[in-house]
C-alpha cells in the first residue's frame, strides 16, 4: 500500500493512533471500524473543503494523494480528535513527524477541554468544534 520511501511506523505513533485490533477495508487506503463507514470524505474535507460527514465511525483512517503529496487523515472518537496531516511528496523523502506532531497537539487540546470541563466533541487539526454525530 505504501512504497518503500515511507519509514516504518514506530513505537510513538502506533501508540499516538491507538488503533482498534479489528478494521474494516474501503477501497484501497481507506480503513475504519464500522463496515458501513468510510471516512473518505472526511478526508475530503481538508483537501476541497466540502462538509465533514455527521456519520463517523469510531475509528477510521485514510491516506489520500493530492498531486504529488501523500496526506493520512485520522477520525477516533474516543480520543475525540480528526487530524489530517502531510506524509510525503513522491519527489522527496517521506515522514510520519507531521502526522504525529498534529495527533499529539490534538489529543493534548481534547484531554485540556475534559480537564476544564468545556463541551467539545472534536479537535479537528488543534481548533475544537462540535461536529454533528
């Protein structure tokens, strides 16, 4: 699915992801926990700015292409967060330090709401907002 120039996912963001022992396949990169549940659009959102779905999965995860840049986006509701983040162009090297970076600032801010008991069901990219679900 991914070529060789993307570095191997470590420790850090396995645990950063916290993903569900069970997925669900839609298409070819997109993966989620519920079967009827893509989280495309979701990606979508971020790369053309339409709507983000009121019908999410728990968990879901998807890698997009835009051009010659590779994007993962990432839906958890336990963690209460939608991050979408750069992974790599195909001219140059590839990282997954963008894509931790925006999971660790998004589940921090989410953790900072609870603590200070402020209504939020989502971070979406470090800015909270209520998305309808």
């Amino acid at each position: 699915m991914l070529d060789r120039n993307v570095e191997q996912v470590d420790r850090d963001l396995e645990d950063l992801l916290a993903i569900p022992s069970s997925l669900f396949r839609h298409g070819d990169m997109s993966f989620s926990t519920d079967s009827n549940k893509d989280i495309s659009a979701v990606a979508r959102h971020f790369l053309m700015g339409s709507a983000i779905p009121s019908d999410l999965p728990d968990f879901g995860i998807c890698l997009t292409r835009r051009g010659n840049n590779l994007f993962c986006t990432v839906v958890s509701k336990k963690q209460k967060i939608i991050v979408h983040a750069f992974v790599k162009n195909v001219q140059g090297g590839a990282s997954w330090e963008d894509l931790k970076f925006s999971l660790r600032e998004a589940r921090d801010l989410a953790r900072l709401y609870e603590v200070n008991d402020k209504p939020v069901n989502f971070i979406v990219q470090g800015e909270a907002r209520h998305v309808a679900i």
